[in-house]
C-alpha cells in the first residue's frame, strides 16, 4: 500500500502525530467493525474495509518509527495525494441542481462551489511546480472550514426560520458531509424540535393536568381526539404556523388552546352527569322483568366505559327512559285492569 493511499484511508494530513493515527484509527475501528452490521453483505464489505484500515495504520506506523521508509513513494506520489485531497473536498458539494433542496440551498452552493473551486486554483495553478505536502494540507484545513462555516451559517438560519432552540438540541451535527446530507441532518432535528413538534408538545402537555381527574382512562381516548383536533388546526392552517413564528403566545394560538380546555370540562362533566344517570337507573332495572331493557340497558354501560362521543351516550340514555316508561305504563294498565 502507498503512503499517501494509507493517509486517505486513515484521514491524515502529511505532518500527522501519534497521537491522531490512534485516534483516526480506534474511529475507524469501531465504526466499521463488522459486528455493527446486520446482513452479510454488509459485514463482508466492514470487513474488507477494516482489512485496508489495518494496513494503512501498519504502514503509517511504520513510518514513524522510520522516517526513511516510504521517503521514495513520498516523493513520487505527491501529485497523487493532491488529487485525493481535491476528489476529498467535492464531498462537500450537491450531487446535481435537481437535487429537491437544491432551490432552497443554492445560495449556500454557490458559496461552497467559489471555496472548492478557490481551494482547487491554488493546488494546481502550475502543474509543473510541486506543491509541498504541508502547503497543500494548510489550504485544504482552510478550505474545509470555511465550509463548515457556511453549514454553522445554515444551521443558524435554520433554526431561526423554525424557531428550533439550540439549546435543546442534544443530537451532535456532522459537518463534515455533503450540503444534502448535512440539510438532512437539519430536518431530523425540525422533525423533533421545530414548530410542528413544539406545538404538539404544548398541547399535549395542557391536557396532562386531567390526569388526575376521577375515571380519566375511560375517557383518555376522547381527550386525545380533542387535542389532535385542535393540533390539526394549527399545523394545516399557514397563517396560524406564520403567527406562532412571530410569538408563541399568539392570542389566535391561546384562543384555540382555550377553547379545547373548554371542550374538555365540557366532556368531562357531560360524561359525569351521564355516568350518574346510568347509576341511578340501576334500582329501577332491578325490578323490571324484561331482558330487552335488561340488554340495553347493560350495553349503555359498556359503550360510557369506551365512549369518544357522548352524543350517542345521551340518545340511547334517552331511548332507554323511554323503554322504562313504556314498560311502567303497561304494567299500571295492565294492574288496573285486572281490578
């Protein structure tokens, strides 16, 4: 294996240290153990990647126990090592203008494009001249930051559009990919900490305070309805998204969280209200002897237990008073006539 071929595999500049061999190479190690895959394809392609690693990291290491070793294949591959470094940073770059962030990132592509395309310029403005090695890995560290600035940059407007505190964010960003990867990276973190995720969160968390209130598993599923009603509202509605952009406590945004605790009261105590009604009914059915009325009456029960809408609850609560006083007024007519 080449020296500057085992330096590309281990990600090391020329002027590397011990220290960031062991380092480059325990990453390395770990990620590509093949352990840490599932089919064996995968597990056959870590391997031979963790083969090259083994014998870039035993050239390398040889070389810095000798310095003279390698010097021969130091010098005749240096134009090679320069052509890594350039293929290394047009990772940064999109794969095409259809790429469908492609629009939304164009600024920020061409900003990386005119970096690149500098980085490349002072590489190879005169190809007989040879470039030293430490000279070259000077202006790729300088190009690679200046990316990775444009990316913090990106980020930064990111999660002001999506007013995402950054604070919160606890997932580490990779900034040494490519524009489309790292944007991917962005909206898994909208995905969890942008507006769509706070709004659900602060509705969720209104509701968490009916925990406590008596029978509230039997009614956990109506309660849900509600909240995912109302956050359906906010997320579907641009004007409202635009709104809790400018101010989370938007008076449009507190009037719709107003108006589900509202409903909710009004569920629970219309839910009380008909759990009483079936109770009291209970004495009442005991003396009946009609097990049509027996049979709804036992039903009315179970559908409270697993009801998401009591308007159903109070028309058969209704139609089972009017089977009851049916029944009653037959039975008296049926008494009297007997006199």
């Amino acid at each position: 294996m080449t020296y500057s071929k085992a330096l590309n595999i281990l990600m090391l500049s020329f002027n590397f240290t011990e220290q960031d061999l062991k380092k480059s190479y325990r990453s390395l190690s770990k990620k590509y153990h093949p352990d840490n895959f599932i089919t064996d394809e995968e597990k056959r392609i870590a391997h031979e990647k963790m083969c090259e690693i083994n014998e870039a990291h035993a050239v390398l290491k040889q070389i810095k126990a000798n310095p003279n070793s390698y010097q021969e294949d130091r010098k005749v591959n240096i134009n090679e090592y320069r052509e890594e470094l350039i293929r290394k940073i047009y990772k940064f770059l999109l794969p095409s203008e259809n790429d469908e962030y492609y629009i939304y990132l164009a600024l920020y592509n061409f900003k990386i494009s005119n970096i690149i395309a500098l980085f490349e310029k002072r590489l190879t403005e005169n190809i007989y001249i040879s470039v030293e090695p430490k000279l070259m890995d000077n202006e790729y560290m300088k190009a690679t930051n200046a990316i990775k600035k444009q990316f913090r940059k990106l980020q930064q407007r990111f999660y002001t559009d999506n007013k995402i505190d950054a604070t919160k964010v606890t997932e580490p960003l990779e900034y040494n990919c490519s524009l489309k990867a790292f944007y991917k990276q962005l909206l898994m973190i909208d995905k969890k900490y942008g507006l769509k995720a706070q709004i659900s969160q602060r509705l969720t968390k209104e509701i968490e305070e009916y925990k406590a209130v008596p029978d509230y598993n039997t009614f956990i599923t109506a309660l849900s309805f509600i909240k995912n009603s109302y956050y359906e509202k906010i997320v579907s509605n641009a004007t409202l998204l635009k709104a809790y952009k400018q101010d989370e406590n938007n008076l449009e945004i507190a009037r719709l969280i107003l108006q589900m605790h509202k409903q909710i009261r009004e569920y629970i105590k219309q839910y009380h209200y008909l759990k009483n009604q079936i109770i009291s009914l209970e004495s009442t059915i005991s003396t009946i002897d009609d097990i049509e009325i027996e049979f709804k009456y036992l039903e009315l029960k179970n559908n409270l237990v697993f009801a998401t809408n009591l308007d159903e609850i109070f028309k058969k609560l209704n139609t089972l008073k009017n089977s009851i006083r049916h029944y009653e007024l037959q039975s008296t007519y049926q008494r009297v006539r007997a006199i």
